[in-house]
C-alpha cells in the first residue's frame, strides 16, 4: 500500500474514532476532515475532496464568529475543488462567500 493510500486509511481511521469520541463539531476531528481533504485535493480527486472540505466548512459556519480566516480558508478551498470540476457558478458563489468575509476583517 503506497504512503498516499495508508494516509487515506489512517486518516477515516482517526476520523471514525474522533466522531466517536469527540462528536462531530469537535475542533480535533474538524482537523481530521481538513487533512482527508487535503489528501484528496493533493491528488487530484477533487469531487471526493469537495465532501471533506463542506463538512468542514459547515462546521466553521456553525460556530460563533465565523468570519475567522480559517473559515475563509475553507471557502476558498472549495471553490477552487469546484473549479476543478467545471463547476464555475457554485465556485464563484463561494469566492464571493470569502470576499465579502475578507472585507469585514478589521
């Protein structure tokens, strides 16, 4: 099994128990979702990366004062997995999403 592969394996091994133990919303397995997004983004699988990356983003969107750049982060990542898929429209919805969070940062 390649380093890629067993990352992958690991990772919804970690996610798996970390939903278990700590719930959905907690910040231990939002961070497990960000890395399988990232792994995915990485090599290429941007539609597998996409689901990683709104549950993410639906969790930074639920929290108090989410207008952190961690959840502007989230919404340029997944407008730009969208663009990966042609997906220009709901790609420009989410850039315009992080322009307008950018602008009320002080």
């Amino acid at each position: 099994m390649g380093e890629r592969q067993e990352a992958k394996r690991e990772s919804r091994d970690i996610l798996k128990l970390r939903e278990g133990l700590y719930g959905s919303d907690h910040p231990y397995t939002v961070n497990t979702l960000h890395i399988l997004a990232t792994i995915f983004r990485e090599e290429g699988n941007h539609t597998e990366a996409e689901g990683y990356i709104q549950r993410v983003l639906d969790r930074h969107l639920s929290y108090p004062g989410n207008n952190d750049k961690q959840t502007i982060m989230c919404l340029k990542n997944l407008a730009i997995s969208l663009e990966h898929q042609n997906l220009y429209d709901k790609a420009a919805k989410y850039y315009r999403q992080a322009y307008k969070r950018i602008q009320k940062i002080p």
